[in-house]
C-alpha cells in the first residue's frame, strides 16, 4: 500500500477519533480489535486489513472511504 495512503488513513483515524471524543481503548473495544492495533494504525507502524479497516470506520461512524480519505463535506458548506 502507498505509505502517502497509509499516512492519510492514520491522520484520519486519529481525527476522527478524537472528534468523537472516544480514547484509543474505547475505538479499539468498540471495533473489536486491541488498543495496540489502534495506536499503531495511528502512528504508520502497520496497515489495517480490509476487515479491520471495515470495523474502526463502522465504530466511528463512517464509511471505509471516509476513513481512507476524510469525511465528506457538506456541499453548503463548501
């Protein structure tokens, strides 16, 4: 995987976790996985499986696109 791609979904996992005020122990038992996974998702030290990726967004809220490349805009607000 592109690591410019890698680095967008961490950026994006971190914000919008963040944004909804879950801890990285909250994201990680709401998706199923491990606090580890998460942080390291975060930090660029691994690439989540389409599974996995699957899971975090469903637990944040969003769409897999989303998580990969941010949350849409509302077009009135563009």
């Amino acid at each position: 995987m592109n690591l410019q791609i890698i680095a967008e979904i961490a950026k994006n996992l971190k914000e919008l976790r963040t944004k909804r005020g879950l801890s990285i122990a909250e994201l990680a038992e709401k998706a199923g996985t491990t606090k580890q996974t998460i942080s390291y998702l975060e930090n660029c030290e691994r690439t989540p499986s389409f599974e996995t990726g699957l899971k975090i967004a469903q637990a944040l809220g969003v769409t897999a696109e989303e998580l990969a490349y941010g949350e849409k805009k509302n077009e009135e607000n563009e």
